[in-house]
C-alpha cells in the first residue's frame, strides 16, 4: 500500500512539474577574470623556480541557455552553456606566454520576483564546470622554462548570478535580458618538460565575472 502511495505521490509531482514552462535564451556575454588576483605560478626559469604573477585575457562570445520556470512557484533552473572561450595568458614578463580554450556549463537555480511590471528580477546561485582543453606554450614561454606543454585540470567552483527579464507591452512570448554571474573556479596548471617531466606550477585562480545580454522566447 505505502508502495503504492509513493508511487502515486512522484506521478502527481512530476505532472505539477512537468505543467511549468520554458525559457530559450541566447545572450552575448563578455568573459572577465579578475586579472588583480589570477594566482601566482611557481614557473622554472632557467633553472630556478620563480613565482610568476598570472593574467588571463578578457574574451566575448555567444551564450545560450535553457531554462525551466516550475509551475505556481517563482523559483526556475537555468543551464548556462556557450560557444567556445580562448583566453591568452601573461606570465610574469613573458605576454601571451600561453593559451588555451574552454567550456563553462553553469546550473543554477534561480528565484524570480514576480511583480506587476514588465521587469522580473532574479538571483541564483549553483554551480560551473571550467573544461579546458587546447592549451599551448608560446615559444618564448618554451624557451625560457623548458616546458614542451602545458595541461590544465577540469575544475569545479560555486557560482552566483543576477539579473532581470523584460518583457515589452507587445510581445506574447519573447522578451530581453541582462544579467551578471561571478564563479569562483581555478584550475591546476601542470608543463611537461621534453623529458617527459612533470612540473606542477600550481593554480590559475579565473574567478571571472560573465556580463551577458540577450533574447529570451518562452512556451
């Protein structure tokens, strides 16, 4: 009986759920780390291993998400992904010592304050996944620590965000919107010596604001 109950009980959830709506969005988003505070990167330069300040370039591209409103409630969840980032990156004196691309996915979970204007604010916080991949060493960078590679880790962090929605007198499903997210993510840098040595040079503190602004649709 209780079997059955429980059973009875995630059917009539998973109808109230399943009766929210849908949100597309696709935003431009301009990606800020904060280039005061990247980390310092223990790096070998000719022979002995120097702690070297790191700053990691501001980049723009397209990020869509998808969000789900859930029915008679403010709160809805909104997947954040994106085109791939590039990002170059200062090492001490050494410009464009080194590059490398990523994909932020970012879950959050959002309350929307619902009024009687057009204008819904929110807030949320979740969590972000940083996939870099395609690192690369500059040559001056190679010939000043050795380094042949460098590999970055899959790193995770807590992010925040906040924003609104606007949707104008006449529009029935499309509306535009603004929004900020900060994500406290670094990554473990580890270069590869042509001997196949392994120098751990520590982390890449990104820790990057994201300013996005864009179209929704929602049915």
């Amino acid at each position: 009986m209780l079997k059955q109950v429980a059973i009875i009980t995630l059917l009539g959830m998973s109808a109230s759920a399943m009766a929210g709506e849908w949100q597309l969005k696709l935003g431009a988003s301009a990606l800020a780390p904060q280039n005061d505070d990247n980390g310092t990167l223990n790096v070998p330069v000719g022979g002995v291993v120097t702690p070297l300040k790191a700053e990691v370039s501001n980049e723009v591209n397209f990020t869509p998400s998808v969000e789900y409103f859930f029915a008679n409630s403010p709160i809805s969840v909104e997947l954040l992904l994106a085109l791939p980032f590039e990002h170059d990156v200062n090492i001490g004196p050494i410009e464009d010592a080194a590059s490398f691309k990523h994909l932020p996915p970012t879950i959050t979970a959002k309350y929307n304050f619902k009024n009687s204007s057009r204008f819904t604010p929110y807030v949320g916080v979740g969590a972000t996944v940083v996939i870099p991949w395609d690192e690369k060493l500059s040559q001056a960078t190679k010939d000043a620590t050795g380094a042949e590679s460098l590999d970055a880790k899959v790193a995770y962090g807590v992010a925040g965000q906040v924003g609104f929605n606007f949707q104008p007198a006449d529009a029935k499903n499309w509306g535009v919107f603004v929004d900020a997210r900060y994500a406290d993510v670094k990554s473990e840098l580890t270069a590869k010596t042509a001997d196949g040595t392994k120098v751990k040079l520590g982390d890449l503190e990104v820790n990057p604001w994201v300013y996005t602004i864009g179209y929704s649709y929602k049915f």
